[in-house]
C-alpha cells in the first residue's frame, strides 16, 4: 500500500507558514487520514479567535475543504476524534458537530485534554473513504 499526500488548497500552505511538520491528508488504502484540524482561517492562515461554538464551526468547516478538496466529503467519514480543552464543552461541539453529521454519523471519540501551544480550544481529526 502506497500513499499520497495530498495538497489541500491554503491549508496545505498555511500549516508550512506555521512550520508544523505534519501533512493535512494523506490517502492510503482507500481512505483518507485527516490530521486534527484546529479552527484555522483559510484566507489568512490566523486561528480563529472566539467561544467553542465559533471556533466549532471553523473546525468543522476545514474539516468540509480538507476532504472536499481530497475528493471525498463529511458523508464518508469513517471516524472522528475531537479533542477539546475543557469537557464541559461537550454540549455546545454536539449541536454544531450534529449540524454536519445530520444522518448516519461516524464513529467518534470525545477526548478532554490540556491545552495546545497554540490559542485554540478544539481540534479534530478523521478517517474518511477516499
């Protein structure tokens, strides 16, 4: 099994301004491996400041453009991690998580943590069919 990285459009570049050495998706096998995504603006490379619900939201809208542009969509998804800085955000990443999974989600895994090194509350990440 070979794999690809694949190019995602401002993500790609914007993740190399940062100089986090990671790849946003790569496909192998079949599937894409979407690396945990944090609320990034796509036009200015910035994190997107706000409450959990804006920065959900952003979230949830690179994780669309990362697969969109990979050739697949939220409805592939497979599996989802999310991982958030406080648990009681558990409510709120729901109704918005909710709103782009409506029928059918993926398997997920909710996971509290410490923070980032960077100024955000939420990441995530997932395995989607290519």
């Amino acid at each position: 099994m070979e794999k690809e990285i694949v190019e995602i459009p401002k993500l790609s570049e914007a993740l190399r301004r940062i100089g986090v050495p990671l790849s946003p998706c790569v496909r192998a096998g079949g599937f894409l491996y979407v690396s945990g995504l944090p609320p990034l603006d796509l036009e200015s490379g910035q994190m997107v400041k706000g409450g959990i619900d804006v920065q959900t939201e952003q979230v949830m809208q690179v994780l669309k453009h990362t697969l969109e542009s990979a050739g697949s969509s939220l409805d592939r998804v497979v599996k989802c991690q999310v991982f958030v800085t406080n648990a009681a955000y558990y409510r709120i990443v729901n109704e918005i998580y909710g709103r782009y999974f409506p029928h059918d989600p993926p398997a997920r895994t909710f996971v509290a943590m410490a923070s980032w090194p960077m100024e955000f509350d939420i990441e995530i990440e997932c395995v989607a069919l290519s």
